[in-house]
C-alpha cells in the first residue's frame, strides 16, 4: 500500500500556479483559473486597463462559463475588492502601483460570496501583479532580443552586396516585422526641399505609398530634414500629417536614418488604424534600430565603392595594355601590309593582281580588328553598374543584350563622330530600330555572326548628311534564298 502525498491548500496551489510561466498571456489565464477555482466561481474574467507590449491587443482573459449578470467594479484608489451585490465581486489587480486591469468573479457555487473570498482574491490579486510585473520584464527583454537581432540581420544582408533599392526594401521589410506595423516606408529627401517615399513594405499591395510625398512647409517635415524622430498617436487625424495616405493609418514612428551626420533618409512604421499606440520601450528599440541600420547602409555603400573602383581599376589597366600593346601592333602591322601591297604591284600582272587582293583583305581584316578593339576598350571605360549616358555606350549596350540570347557577341563598328553629331531625338529612334533588328536577327536560323555599323559620316540620297546604322546576320534568310542578310536604316542629322 503506498501514502499518496498531501494536497497543497488551494491559496498555496493558486499562487504557485499563477508564477509557474513567464508567457504574458498564459499567466494572465492562471490567474484567472486561479481565481475561479479558488472561491468556487462558475465565471472569471480580467479585464485589461491598458495592453502594452507583447499583449497582442488583449482586453479580456475569461474562463469557461456564463456570467450571471452582475459585474465587477474595483476602486483603483483604494485597491480593495467591491462586492456590487452577493452574486459577484471584483478586485484591481496591480503592477507596480499601478492598475493593471481587474478580476472579475460572479456565479459562485453554493452561495453568494464571503468576507473570506474576499480577502482570498484580494492575496490572489497582489501575488498576480508581481507575476505579471515578472512577465513583463520578460516580455520587454524578449522584444529586445528581436530588435537585436533584427539589427544584426539587416547589417549581415546589407554586407552581402545588395544594390542601394534592394538594402532599402530589406531595412523597411524588417523594420515592419518587427514593430508590427501595417508599412514600413523610406523617404528620401527631394531636390526640392520635401521628402518622398522611396520603398515600402506592406502585408498588401502598397498601391500608391511609393512616389508619395511630404511637399516643403509640412510641419513634419523640419523635424524629419533635422534628424529628429517623430511619434504620431493617429496619422489620420494629426494635423502634422499632410499625405493622401495618412487616413489609411493610425499610430507611427517616423525615425531618421542617419550616421556620421549624414541623413539618408526617415524610416516610417505606421499601424493600422484602431491599433494601439507605440510605447515608450518600442519607439526607442525602434529607434536604435533605425541608428543601427543607417550605419550597415553607410557601410555597404562604402563597401560597394571600393568594389566598383576596384573594377575601375582593373578596366583601366585592361583597356592600356589593350591600346598600348595590341593596337599599335596592329596598327604596325597594317601599315607593313600597305607598303607589300605598293611593291607587289610592279611585279608580273597576274601575280601582282593576286597579291594585291590578298594584302587588300588583310588591310581591311585588320582595320576592322582595330575597330572592335577599339570599342571593347570604350566598353571597359563604361560604369559597369550605371545605364550609358553616351551614345556609344547605349548601342554597346543593346548589342550585349542581345548577345545573351545569341551565345556571342555581336560586333560593333563606329564611324565618324557619333557622340558629337547624333543629337538625342536621332539617338533614341536608332536604338528603336537596333533593337528591332538584332531582335529579328536573333530569331533567324543559323545565326553565328552579327556586324553592326553605325556611321556618322553618311551622305543620303538626297545628298544631306545622315547618320546609317547598318546590321548584317549570316543567319538564313527569310525569303529562302540563302543565307546573310543585311537590314539598313538612315537619319538625316
């Protein structure tokens, strides 16, 4: 036979079950538990004064169980029970000194409530604010814990080499997480004086958010050009607050993000309206996120610097050995061609003939092979992640565009002064029509050589000075008759 071990006395196992988790939500349903199961009570309720932090917007904690009809009341002065009549009872539950919220209790078995349910709810109360209090410095380092290390993932990704829009998406998309906001929006600043948000991150679609933006004279925009965070109890209603989509949100954070004195930009949190306020615990971790995360964004900045002068350099490097050794050797060479070819023609007729129409191609294969390497040279001075601001460059680029479908390259010749004589309106109709030839010349069979000529030095058939773009494939032909095609456009200039 074996002693089955003593029960504890009912106040003790209350009190010990309403400390046995750190979890806000779960103690809060022991301490209702507790309370029912303490005085007998068919119906328990807690109702929270002000949710904060880590809460989930949670107002109520109630058991299983009707209520009979009369409720609770606490005086938050005294801090006493109040027995509105004998078939329920309530009691503030306090933190701190201050009211947390307040136990409820109606419907008790048996009877109406006593002087002892009383004084036992009320030890139940007070052991229930340290508990709480307990949770909350659990819950408060807890969201430490994630703002933390929501910082050093932003920082990890930021050095991983992201371009400048995408390490902007990713501090938003983060910051949005982990404030629990319905956005997270950056606004630069504007050439004219205003700010206008650049990136947004939303549950939904962003529709209009980005490209909005806070016109010059905002009373909220001094703040933010200043580097000064500003927090907003409801964006729809704050007069501060002059955007089309401020009626869409309530509560918001409005944080610089700025390092070293220099301001990149505002991250904004909004909530959704309805939503509770921030607290003065998430609009400093908040902010210290923001601080944190405008240094990783200085930091890949320099970091995407150094690699881009590195590439610089080293395309620098390329295109002199080019120059200095490759072509000046060919151009020596062509020269020596042209002084055989002069000689050969006061030998014998046929054999002069001959030797003269070898040495012309072989001229004519070298100057070519100057002229392509002369553009692979210019395409090595090209900023490798910037579009083309000259003309050159733009046509280099719609030929690399093309030679990822193809497999190769497309050669490009240059004639004349292109950058200097093709005007921008001339420019923009030749690339249309580049691109709409090497596209038709890609999707010819057979394709293993494109040549693109684009000569500035044209005269048309009216005589005017034109500009011709010439583009030659040796795919098959469309018609069926053979292969190699050649396709011409002309502009006057």
């Amino acid at each position: 036979m074996t002693d089955s071990l003593p029960r504890l006395p009912p106040l003790l196992e209350a009190v010990l079950g309403v400390g046995t988790d750190l979890e806000l939500r779960v103690t809060l349903q022991h301490i209702v538990d507790g309370a029912a199961e303490l005085t007998g009570a068919r119906y328990a309720a807690l109702d929270i004064a002000d949710p904060g932090p880590g809460q989930d917007g949670l107002v109520e904690v109630r058991t299983a169980g009707p209520s009979s009809g009369g409720t609770g009341r606490s005086d938050g002065s005294l801090g006493v029970p109040v027995r509105v009549d004998d078939g329920s009872l309530g009691v503030p539950v306090r933190v701190d000194e201050e009211v947390f919220g307040t136990l409820h209790l109606a419907d008790k078995e048996g009877g109406p409530f006593t002087a002892r349910d009383e004084q036992l709810l009320r030890l139940l109360a007070t052991q229930a604010g340290i508990a709480i209090g307990n949770s909350r410095l659990y819950e408060t380092a807890r969201q430490r814990e994630r703002w933390i290390e929501g910082a050093a993932a932003v920082t990890s990704a930021l050095l991983t080499g992201e371009s400048a829009a995408e390490a902007l998406m990713t501090v938003a998309e983060r910051a949005r997480v982990l404030a629990g906001a319905a956005a997270g929006v950056v606004l630069q600043a504007t050439p004219e004086g205003g700010m206008e948000i650049v990136t947004a991150s939303t549950l939904e679609d962003p529709g209009d958010i980005v490209g909005t933006v806070i016109e010059p004279g905002s009373p909220v925009l001094e703040q933010l050009l200043g580097g000064e965070p500003v927090f907003i109890d409801d964006s729809a209603t704050d007069p501060r607050m002059t955007t089309h989509v401020r009626s869409r949100f309530g509560p918001s954070m409005m944080l610089p993000l700025q390092a070293d004195g220099r301001l990149i930009g505002t991250l904004a949190l909004p909530r959704r309206r309805g939503e509770r306020p921030y607290t003065p615990v998430e609009q400093l971790l908040a902010t210290q996120f923001a601080s944190q995360a405008a240094l990783a964004l200085v930091l890949a900045d320099v970091q995407h610097r150094r690699e881009r002068l590195a590439v610089y350099e080293d395309r620098d490097r390329i295109a002199r050995d080019l120059h200095d050794l490759v072509v000046q050797r060919l151009f020596a060479t062509g020269m020596m061609l042209e002084s055989t070819q002069r000689r050969a023609t006061g030998g014998a007729a046929d054999e002069g003939a001959e030797v003269h129409a070898v040495l012309g191609r072989a001229v004519d294969e070298l100057q070519s092979t100057i002229q392509e390497v002369r553009t692979a040279i210019f395409a090595l001075q090209q900023p490798p992640a910037d579009a083309p601001t000259t003309f050159r460059g733009k046509v280099l680029r719609e030929t690399a565009g093309v030679a990822a479908a193809l497999g190769f390259q497309p050669s490009v010749h240059f004639t004349g002064p292109v950058d200097s004589r093709v005007t921008e309106p001339v420019a923009g109709h030749l690339l249309t029509a580049l691109r709409r030839k090497l596209t038709a010349a890609a999707h010819r069979a057979g394709v293993s050589r494109i040549e693109v000529t684009v000569d500035a030095t044209a005269t048309l058939p009216d005589g005017r000075s034109g500009l011709r773009l010439t583009v030659y494939d040796d795919g098959a032909r469309d018609d069926g008759e053979g292969t190699g095609t050649t396709v011409t456009w002309r502009s006057p200039l």
